[in-house]
C-alpha cells in the first residue's frame, strides 16, 4: 500500500455486501471519507464500479484497510450475525490501538454482544452493538440506527450517524441507546413487533380472502384505503404493493405462485424467548413466531384439513371491514405495546436505562415498522416517561374502547369460521387478561400446593400458608 492512504480516512466498514456497500455510499454522500474491506474479491470490485462517484477505497489485505483509517480507528462490521463476527474481531483486535472503536451492525445476539463489548473493554477498546432497520434502501438512503455502548466514544461516531440516518421532520432516526447490548437488545425487539405485524396483516389478508371471499384486487384496495388512515405504515405499504404484483412467468399475481411455508433468522424467536426470561408476556409476538413455526408442517397441515375441514365463509354484517380495521388497530396497539413493556423490564433488569420516548422517535422513520402509530407512542413516553403499559396512556385507551365492540365481533366470528387468526385471538385474550382484576390464579395456587406443597398467599393476612387439602372437605 502506497503511504498516500495511511490515516486517511474517517470510517471504515467490513462486510461489502449490499447493506455494506449502501451504508458507505450513503456515509459517502453525506462527506465522510470512507474505506471497505472484504474477504471477496467479487465485492471490492462492486464498491470499485459502483462507488466510481464517491470518495472511498476498498482494500483486499486488512492490515492496508486498518492503516488506511485515522485515529480513533473506527470499523463498522456489517457480516453475518454468529461466530463470523467473532472471528472477524479476533482478526482486527491486534491491529488496533487502545481508545479504537469497533461497531457491530449486524443482527446479533445481544448476550454475544454483552460478551464481546466485556472482551474488548479489557483490551481498551469501544465496542458497539447497533442495530440497523430499513433494508438495503435504508441503509443507502437513511435507516433508523440503534447504536448501544460505551458513551463516551459515541462521540466520535455521532455526527456520522445522524448525517447517515432517516429523518422525521428534520430529526435524526438515531440516539444512544445504552450501555453494553442495549442497541441490539432493542433491535431484537424492533424485530419481534415486526414479525407480528406481518403475521396481523397475513391474518388479515386470510380473513379477507377466506373469510370474505375477496379476490387480491379488492384486498388491495383494503389495504390501501387503510394506509391512508391511522394505520398508513411502511408494511402496510409494501403489503398492498405485494398484491399488484405480476408474475413474470405465469401471467399470474405473484403472491399466488409463493409457498406458503415462512422462514426466519431468529430475532424474532430470540425476543419470545428472552421475554419468557424476564418474564414479560408477548402473546401477540409469539403467535407470530409460532405461526411461521407452524407454516412448516405442510403435509401435517394439508392431512389435518382432509380429516376436519376447510375453515367457513364469515357470516359477514355491511360494516365487517370498519370492524376489522378496529381490529387491526387494536392488535397493532397490543404488539407494540408488548413490545415496549420487554424493553421496559430490560431496561431494568440489564441496566440498559433506555430513554422510551427516544427508542419510539428514532423507530418513526426508517426502520421497517415505521408507522403512523408511533407518533403517539412517542407522545405517551413524552408525557409520561414511566409509563408501564402503552394500555395506560389515555389518548391510546380512548382508541381502543371506541374499537373495541368491533373488534370482538370480527376476531368472535373468525374464530367461529375455523379461519386460523392466532395474532388477533392472542391479542383479544392477552387484553382481557391484563384488563382482569381478579384473575383465576387464586386457583392455580390452589393446586400447586395441594400436589407439591408449594404454599399460597391469603388475601386476608401476610406470610405464606399451607394446608392439607385431602381434609376438611365441605
Ligand atoms: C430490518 C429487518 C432486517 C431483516 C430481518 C428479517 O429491520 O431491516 O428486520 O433486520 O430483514 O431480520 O428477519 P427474518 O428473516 O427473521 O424474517
């Protein structure tokens, strides 16, 4: 390498795939000097032919790509998540200095990102974990950026940031997140609502199709009339587009060609499993995971339908698709809302000290579930920053009690249908359960300690009691 390039550039990133060369274009456009590495010689070509207009430089041999950065080294990893990012740590850690930052933009675990920041800290250096949403238009045109980890050396890396994220009336779709795996944390979780909003239109479209008979064209029509409305949302955007969409080779709507079997990378698993450690319920997101779950058993699916039957037409009153929006509206509410109540035990639990009005502002614009809705989760968290429950903030309960007769009809009458709704049914009984004052524990306390002995609370006195239940039978 000639000596023209040492120290040159601001920021470089490893991993050019497409979200990694869009994310150097984009930092690129907004003036920062920027430097690629990666293993295949395929890729440094492509930022070479395609990144002919900007000032940056790929580099084959990784020593010439650290040398080529100026001080604080900063390295953005955009790899796949899983040991690729370890290995490609271990590979730069001995070639940086103390006070080198090193940020992770991949969809990584967050435990792995606690690991790795607790690792790097001990050699001196910063490590961030950021999550990054928008698909490869945002990254190369503005997404929304959940950077988490050591304060202090946010401030070499925000400027950049703000300049390269996705803006809402001229604010940045990016913050400090919080310490440690904060970023990811909160990306994985961004992740979870998205997976049930996807299955809530999925159900909403099986309602309409199977329930209602409507052919793709009037679908469309639903969901772009609902997009002009209260619901207007990135995927609901891109769903009504699904439905316009021909098939090249058959002639056909493309939709219809599709497998009906969903695949999945895991975040949205990872959120339903560590709620369950912390102890947070998020009926609506592990519906949905369930689901793509379940969209795998085709043969058991198609057996099960031969022995049982095709789900019924819905028995369908003028106003069924008014109702339904409620509906759509309300598990939409319950899937954020479950999502921010994990994010308020986490922040908690694993000392992240997540600013919730800050993590809706920043998910406004960008990311994938950008949504009307957001506006007012960002207002509930600004009038009231220790807000437990989105379910609590009042402008939110007001929607919900108007829709909420209209949503019991729709979800009441699919469910009698046979048709196969678990996101809204979920959301229907995860409401009513936290809306019950007294709930039917008091039984299953009960029976814990009739069989193990295992005590129960009074609601007259304190402490812990048993009893012998086989006696003093009424
Ligand atoms: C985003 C997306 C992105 C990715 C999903 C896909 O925010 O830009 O969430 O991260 O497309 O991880 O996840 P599945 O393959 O699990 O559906």
């Amino acid at each position: 390498m000639s000596n023209d390039n040492k120290n040159t550039y601001n920021f470089g990133m490893i991993g050019l795939g497409t979200m990694g060369r869009n994310l150097l274009f984009n930092m690129a456009d907004h003036g920062f000097s920027v430097t690629g590495h990666d293993k295949s010689e395929k890729m440094l070509q492509l930022l070479e032919e395609e990144g002919k207009s900007h000032q940056l430089k790929g580099f084959a041999k990784i020593e010439d790509f650290i040398d080529s950065l100026q001080s604080p080294k900063t390295i953005i990893l955009l790899v796949p998540a899983g040991k690729i990012v370890d290995d490609v740590i271990e590979e730069v850690t001995p070639l940086l200095s103390k006070g080198d930052i090193i940020i992770d933009s991949g969809n990584s675990y967050y435990a792995d990102t606690t690991r790795r920041a607790i690792a790097l800290k001990a050699k001196g250096l910063h490590f961030f974990g950021m999550g990054i949403s928008g698909g490869e238009e945002g990254a190369r045109f503005g997404p929304s950026l959940m950077p988490g980890g050591d304060k202090e050396a946010y401030a070499v890396v925000k400027d950049m940031l703000e300049a390269v994220s996705a803006k809402v009336n001229g604010e940045p779709c990016v913050a400090y997140i919080g310490p440690g795996a904060a970023g990811h944390f909160v990306k994985m979780t961004h992740n979870g609502i998205e997976y049930a909003i996807m299955q809530l239109l999925a159900e909403t479209y099986e309602i309409l199709k199977n329930g209602l008979g409507y052919d793709n064209g009037q679908i469309q029509q639903v969901f772009e009339q609902w997009n002009n409305g209260r619901l207007k949302s990135f995927l609901m955007e891109i769903t009504k587009e699904v439905f316009l969409f021909k098939d090249v080779k058959t002639g056909n709507l493309l939709v219809d060609e599709i497998k009906d079997e969903a695949k999945s990378k895991g975040t949205g698993k990872w959120t339903s499993q560590i709620a369950m450690d912390v102890e947070i319920p998020l009926s609506t997101i592990d519906a949905a995971v369930a689901a793509r779950n379940l969209s795998k058993f085709k043969a058991l699916r198609l057996e099960l339908e031969n022995s049982f039957g095709k789900s019924a037409a819905i028995d369908a009153q003028a106003d069924f698709v008014k109702d339904l929006e409620e509906a759509f509206y309300f598990a939409m509410v319950s899937a954020y809302a479950q999502g921010m109540h994990l994010l308020w035990r986490a922040s908690d639990e694993f000392g992240y000290e997540l600013n919730m009005a800050e993590i809706a502002k920043i998910w406004r614009g960008g990311c994938i579930i950008r949504a009307e809705f957001l506006q007012d989760i960002y207002q509930a968290y600004t009038q009231n920053p220790e807000l437990q429950h989105l379910y609590q903030d009042e402008a939110i309960q007001a929607k919900l009690k108007k829709g909420l007769a209209g949503t019991r009809n729709v979800i009441s009458k699919a469910l009698q249908a046979g048709i196969a709704i678990p996101s809204f049914a979920a959301s229907l009984t995860y409401f009513d359960t936290l809306k019950t004052g007294r709930m039917p524990s008091n039984l299953t306390q009960a029976q814990r300690d009739y069989f193990g002995a295992h005590t129960f609370e009074r609601i007259d006195s304190e402490g812990v009691f048993h009893v012998d239940w086989s006696t003093n039978k009424a």
